[in-house]
C-alpha cells in the first residue's frame, strides 16, 4: 500500500474478511444443538474459515490492499472465531472451561500490558504466537471432526488443546514483556539496550495485533 493511501473498507481482502464472521454463528449453533453430529457440514465451514484468513491475507498483498480496516478486523475475527467455537464446545461438554478462561485472561492482559505497542507497530507476531494459532487451530478442527464425525479423535485434540493454551500464556507472557521492554523509559518501561534482539522477525508492510495472523 502507497504511503499515506488507504483503498477503504469495501476491498476483496476485507470482504473475505467479513465472510468469515459469517461463518462463525453456524458453526456454533451446530455445536451447541447437537446437529453437528454425523455431518460433514461443520468442518468444512471452520475450513473455510481457517484457510480464508490466509487467502485475505495473501490477497491483500497480492492487489497492494492492505487496509486500517483489515488490520483490526483481520485478526478480530481470527479471535472471535477461537473464543466462539471454544464456548460452544464448552457447552456441549467436549472442552474443560479453564481452557477458555486461560486464554481470554490472557488476551485481556495482553490487550491491557501491549495494546500501544501493538497499535504502533512495534509490536511483532512471535514465533510461539505462531506456533501457539497453529496448535490452537489445528486442536479446534480435531475437536469439531470429533463431535461430528470422528468421535474417537476427541482424546487426541483435547491433548492438542492444553499445549495450544500452555503455548498461548508463553506467547502471551512474550509479548507483555516485549511491550514493556519497548516502553521510553519516561513511561516506567526498560530503556531497550542498543542493538536488542528482535528474535528474527523483520519488520513488516503493516501492523497487526499480537494475538491475530500476520497479513
């Protein structure tokens, strides 16, 4: 994207990206009624919605559309999907609810501890965050398949689930104390020493949220 040119909300990236707020409501729903049972139709809809985030993704850089609107909605949906999917599950009795409590405890006090770091683009995706959305991700499409049509999988993915929420307070705990170590020193944060480590991650087109999918 152009210096100082935003294409705007209505964009191909964004429209997937508002799709897949769509998709969310019937996943739950078949979750927590029990139609998701024997059928294909609730895993294919969560792989839509899982792949969607990397096509907008890639189409945003493809088509020069990367957006103020996409950065914020872009990994808001990746959150709202994970949490949503995650109190269904709760409620049909598939998922512990400490999991869930886990994980919005932490992002709340990641939103709280690394919210200006992350709004100013300082703030970078980790290689456990990445590695935590994966296993995160893959342990929620294990648990989907094991309510609908692959019930012998659901011991599995319920282990899969607990390493996503152990790597999810490592990830967390990374990026509050990368904010923190970030913040000028006339803020009470540490002074960063001249040439810290960056942990290998190079600075990117455009900023997202520590808790979203890079774009």
């Amino acid at each position: 994207m152009a210096a100082g040119r935003d294409p705007g909300v209505w964009t191909v990236p964004n429209v997937i990206t508002v799709l897949r707020f769509l998709l969310i409501g019937p996943i739950c729903w078949m979750i927590v009624t029990g139609t998701a049972a024997g059928t294909w139709t609730p895993v294919v809809l969560l792989a839509v919605w899982s792949s969607t985030d990397w096509v907008d993704g890639l189409l945003a850089r493809m088509l020069d559309q990367r957006s103020r609107f996409g950065e914020i909605m872009d990994p808001l949906a990746d959150r709202l999907g994970i949490t949503a999917i995650l109190v269904s599950l709760g409620v049909a009795g598939v998922v512990q609810w400490w999991w869930l409590v886990a994980i919005v405890a932490v992002d709340a006090l990641v939103i709280v501890f690394a919210h200006r770091a992350a709004r100013d683009g300082s703030l970078h995706v980790s290689w456990t965050g990445k590695t935590r959305t994966a296993v995160l991700m893959t342990a929620i499409v294990l648990l989907v398949l094991g309510v609908s049509v692959w019930p012998a999988v659901l011991g599995w993915a319920q282990g899969l689930m607990v390493t996503g929420v152990v790597l999810h307070v490592i990830a967390g705990a990374g990026y509050i104390w990368s904010a923190q170590r970030k913040r000028p020193a006339s803020d009470g944060g540490v002074e960063p020493t001249t040439g810290a480590a960056t942990d290998g991650v190079e600075p990117r087109a455009r900023a997202t949220g520590p808790s979203g999918f890079e774009r």
